[in-house]
C-alpha cells in the first residue's frame, strides 16, 4: 500500500512540475512552423514572435500572404494560434508578393461580437516615415512600425469596431503626406 501512495505521489509530483515546466515557455518560431505545418498554404518564414500590448503575435509569410497572428498556449503549456474569440484563426493578412509600384498594402480586419479591429500592412516606399490610421470619425492613431528582416509593416489593434472608408495615411519624416486610402 505504502509503494502505491509513494508512487501517485511521484506521478502526481512529475505531472504538475511538467505542466509547470511548459507554462512557463515562451512562443518560438519552430513552435509557429509546427502550428501551421498542416495548413493547406504552408509557412515558408517567419518574421517574429513578441508580444504586443499583452498579446504573442506572431507574423509569418506563406507563397500568398504575410500573416500577423495571436498566439495562446492552452493548459498543457502548448502554443496555439487563436483569434479573441478562441477559435483556430489568424487576424489579419495582406497579399504577397507585393506590386512594385504599391507604396502599401494594407487590410483592415474586424472582429464579430466584440468592438475590436486590426489595421495591418507592409511598407514598401522607403520614403514613408510614419502611418496613422482613422479607428473613429476624425480621430487617428499611429501606426506600430516594425521593421523584421529589412522589411517594414504597420500593425494597429483598435478597441473600436472598424471605422469606414479605412483611411490609411502616410507620412514622410518631415510631415509630408505621401499616401492615403480616401482622396
């Protein structure tokens, strides 16, 4: 009796350090490769993975698009690609490759049931300096440059559901608008 108890005690023991052990790991870019290796547009790069505003997102590329997603590790300690509701889904995507003669692409994304959009983008005129995005009539909020790889993206989540026409503005280091979505 006394070798049972000492050995669900052992088990027990193993089994809580284990969970503790994975809780504690932090995304990976392997563990986004091992996420999306089922996916029928296979991941060919990923960008990064950092947290954002409380969030792990990750930003990956397949032969089509360039993905911005939210990670979320459930209780075993495994990394999982969820949207705010919980479902296996990405946010926001926007196409690649891009045409050379684009300043931007960009896409804007909502989410259902909650006041919540994404603004994301790719920056390919070098000459852009600064992005804001209109997330409620006449009130605009700028843009999260990144720049992973030598390339440069734009990222902003609203608390506000999305705002249209997207208006998507930017800007040249001296205050010079040199793009935007709405004449």
């Amino acid at each position: 009796m006394m070798k049972i108890l000492i050995g669900i005690l052992i088990l027990t023991g193993s089994i809580t350090l284990f969970l503790f052990y994975n809780q504690k790991q932090l995304p990976t870019e392997e563990d986004v490769f091992n996420m999306t290796d089922k996916w029928s547009l296979r991941t060919e790069e990923v960008y990064f993975v950092r947290e954002i505003d409380g969030d792990w997102l990750t930003m990956f590329r397949n032969s089509h698009s360039i993905t911005v997603a939210r990670l979320e590790q459930n209780w075993l300690g495994n990394w999982k690609v969820r949207d705010e509701e919980g479902y296996e889904s990405t946010l926001i995507s926007t196409s690649y490759p891009p045409r050379e003669e684009d300043e931007i692409t960009w896409a804007s994304s909502g989410s259902n049931g909650k006041s919540l959009s994404y603004y994301f983008g790719q920056i390919l005129n070098p000459m852009i300096y600064r992005i804001e995005v209109e997330t409620k009539k006449n009130v605009f909020e700028d843009a999260l440059i990144f720049s992973p790889q030598g390339l440069r993206f734009f990222f902003i989540k609203s608390d506000e559901d999305m705002f249209l026409p997207v208006n998507i503005r930017a800007f040249s280091e001296a205050g010079e608008l040199i793009y935007s979505t709405v004449k």
